[in-house]
C-alpha cells in the first residue's frame, strides 16, 4: 500500500481515516476526495485534496486516471454518499449508487489500483421478527420495494460490489459497518438522540449495536492489508437496549404506542427540522438486530476495542 484514495474524506470518518493512514511511514500519499471547495482541515505534505462531483461520470475519469494515476495510487476506500436521509431522486441515486458502479468500473481499468474497499452499512440487512437477531453475514438482505430509498440505494451500492468479486481484477473488500453515531454523518441514531426526549414503541426495548469511529477506522486500515477477499461484518463494542442509550445520552425516553410514532415524528420533522425518520427505523426500534463479527475477527483480525464517548456517562 504506497497511495490510497478516500472518498467522502470530510465526514467525522473520512477525517479521522485520512489522518490515520497520513500517520503511517509506508503510506506515501493520501487523495482525499469530497464535496468541498477546500480542505477544512489541517495539512500535510503527502495529503492532496480534490473536490469532485461523484455524479458525474467524466469526473470520476477524470480523477482516476489523472491525479490518482499520478500519485499511483493503488487502493480505494470509497465511503461517499448522500448524508440527507429526506433527499430522494435521481441525483441522489447518482452518488449513492452511480458513483460506486463507475468508481469499481474504473478501477478495474486503472494501471496501479489493485485495491478496492467499499464502506457498507448495517442497513442493508434485514430486521423482523422471522429472521435472527444476531446478523451474519449470509443474512436476508432489506430488498423491500417500501423502503426509503436510503435503505434502497445502499442495498443496491452492496450488490454492485458483492457481484465483481472473483470477477474483477480488483481485491475487493466490502465493510458492513455498524452504525456510528457522529454528527453531519447521515447517522439517523445520533438525530435521534439529539432532542431532550426521545419516543420509542412501547412493549419493545430492542438491543442495538453502535460502532465507534476509532474502531471504523481501524477495521478499514485492516481491510486495506487483508489477503482475503468478501463480505466483513464491522460490529462495535456497545451493545444495549435502546431504552439505555437514551439513557446514556443523557435524554428522557418515553414509551408511546408504536402506530403513533410515526405521525409524531413527522411533526416533529416538520416543526423542529430533525433529519430523523421514523419509517426509516420501525424495524430496528421493534427488533434486535446486532451484527455477528465473527469472521472479521478469524480473518482480519478486528474486534472492537472502544466504547461510544456516552455523554451522561461521561458526566457521571
């Protein structure tokens, strides 16, 4: 590994993985990929920073076989995608989905990548009451027409990757990643959390898993040395009811019947401007669904090692 490119790079993780590979000697450049005019952050000699729209196909070309080709570049960690979970259409779909495909496509053409990592998400799994709470990596995806197209895009995102591996003259490493709660990252936990009182279905308390942005960033810098090749679950180390994360974030839970939930939430959205959805949750704020990280520990050696920085815990 002597170059790697990241995308999304602005992100709580994009920044805290830019800074971590900068911190190794063998890594000898970092292209850091994102939506801003600038980087916002502090500078290094063998950081370099492009602003692209990952819409667009010729910008991707362009940098891929431009800056990326000269630097020599030879692995991918691409983590881009829309963080507004009201945004719908096309455009979205662009960079949530379009952005992945020409990037791996491209990749696969490119004379010094030889790496390709994708940053997935626990959502792609689906959560009811048929299917196991602990969620290995053969487990039913949410292939659900009713979804909101977050779900959908980064279900379709996964396959796109998942079906060029022993294909592609790439090594392909999909992370399945657990939430991590982190603000201006799409985190629909970390919104939720944000209001002083928090309403959950009452009769249900379902255990969830959260990841810490230090052992994401770790479990990618393993993916990027692995020999193997496939499909990673990245679990974190807290594992809780949900009625003791509100605790621990130091808010007031309330049980309410779970047919009201969502029209109080849509008020809530329409008064407050909160970016948490409800739709978006029902499954996983009825039922358990915690990630089994199994394999990644037996092959990339992962396991988590850092608990979420819980305000109310860290007060007391």
């Amino acid at each position: 590994m002597t170059g790697v490119l990241v995308t999304g790079a602005t992100t709580p993780l994009g920044r805290a993985l830019v800074r971590s590979l900068l911190e190794e000697d063998a890594v000898d450049a970092v292209l850091a990929v994102a939506a801003e005019e600038k980087w916002p952050f502090e500078e290094d000699a063998r950081l370099h920073y492009l602003r692209v729209d990952l819409t667009r196909e010729r910008k991707i070309r362009d940098l891929l076989f431009g800056i990326a080709r000269d630097l020599e570049i030879d692995s991918v960690v691409h983590s881009a995608l829309h963080r507004d979970v009201r945004d719908h259409g096309p455009g979205v779909r662009a960079l949530n989905v379009g952005s992945t495909r020409q990037m791996l496509f491209l990749s696969e053409q490119h004379p010094t990548i030889r790496r390709f990592v994708f940053r997935s998400y626990a959502d792609v799994y689906a959560i009811d009451p048929e299917t196991p709470a602990v969620i290995g990596e053969e487990h039913p995806l949410e292939l659900s027409s009713t979804m909101p197209q977050l779900v959908r895009d980064r279900v379709e995102a996964d396959v796109t990757v998942c079906t060029r591996m022993g294909m592609a003259p790439l090594h392909i490493v999909v992370l399945r990643c657990a939430e991590v709660p982190a603000p201006n990252s799409g985190s629909q936990l970390w919104d939720y959390l944000q209001e002083p009182v928090c309403f959950r279905p009452l009769g249900y308390d379902p255990m969830i898993n959260v990841l810490s942005i230090e052992d994401s960033v770790r479990a990618t810098r393993l993916a990027l040395r692995t020999e193997a090749q496939g499909v990673f679950n990245i679990p974190g180390k807290d594992v809780l009811p949900l009625s003791e994360a509100i605790a621990a974030w130091g808010r007031r839970g309330i049980a309410v019947p779970g047919p009201l939930l969502g029209p109080m939430y849509a008020l809530r959205a329409a008064t407050r401007g909160s970016q948490f959805l409800y739709d978006l949750n029902r499954a996983r704020f009825h039922f358990s669904g915690v990630l089994d990280g199994r394999r990644a520990r037996e092959v990339l050696g992962y396991e988590p090692a850092h608990s979420l920085d819980w305000p109310a815990l860290r007060a007391a």
